[in-house]
C-alpha cells in the first residue's frame, strides 16, 4: 500500500487511516475512492493542492528508486558495496534503494559490505534488530 505524507489532516478513525510523524497511510482494506474523493472536495483548494504535490513527488521518488535499485542490481556486489559504503552520510537512501532489490541481490550485496555499515543498514531496514 502506498504512503502519502500530508501535515494536520484529521480523517476519521473509520477511514483506517494511520498517522505516524505526520505520515498518512492508506491502508489496503480502507474506503472506497468516494470517500476520498469527499475527503479532498471538503479541504480547501491549497492544502489539496499541496496533499497533491506531496503525493506527485512520492511516487516519482519511488519510481527513481525502483531506477536505482534495476542499476545497482546489474552491478558486481563488490562495486556496489563500494559505492553504498561511500554514503554512510545517507544510509537511509541506500536501504530504500536495497529495499528494491530482490531478496538474493540485497543478501549478495550486503555479504561483501563492510560489516559496521551492514549492520546499520540492516537496522534501517528491520528496526526490531
């Protein structure tokens, strides 16, 4: 299910919209397109417009990423440990980006890492480690 981020929306309960650090996610098993539909005519004009931008940049960032995970995955796992280990400044891009690969790329991947930046990545991508 998708994510979209949006700031001081209030939709009711019933909706099994879930509010976390200003993130709203909609749930699979949520209402129809029509209370949605609703939900934006009743909002004013700038803030369904900015709910909009919001979601438009989303989902380019998620194709971009899918993008990146298609060419570290055609990558050898050595060079692209490389290039992840140079950005321990951004590890929560590299874990998206691991995110998108199959499960067999990521492992490869991360088995020729080195191990303290593995590990950190590995708790952005499970934080119950």
């Amino acid at each position: 299910s998708m994510s979209y981020i949006a700031y001081g929306i209030y939709m009711d309960p019933s909706a099994r919209i879930v509010f976390s650090n200003g993130q709203v996610v909609y749930a699979d098993k949520g209402p129809g397109i029509d209370a949605y539909q609703k939900f934006y005519e009743a909002m004013d004009p700038a803030t369904a417009e900015y709910l909009y931008k919001q979601v438009a940049l989303q989902l380019e960032e998620t194709k971009e990423i899918k993008d990146y995970a298609k060419a570290y995955s055609e990558m050898k796992p050595k060079e692209a440990a490389a290039i992840f280990e140079m950005m321990t400044d951004n590890l929560d891009l590299v874990a998206r980006i691991l995110k998108g690969m199959d499960t067999s790329a990521r492992a490869k991947i991360l088995g020729v890492m080195d191990s303290e930046v593995a590990s950190q990545i590995t708790k952005i991508l499970d934080p119950k480690y």
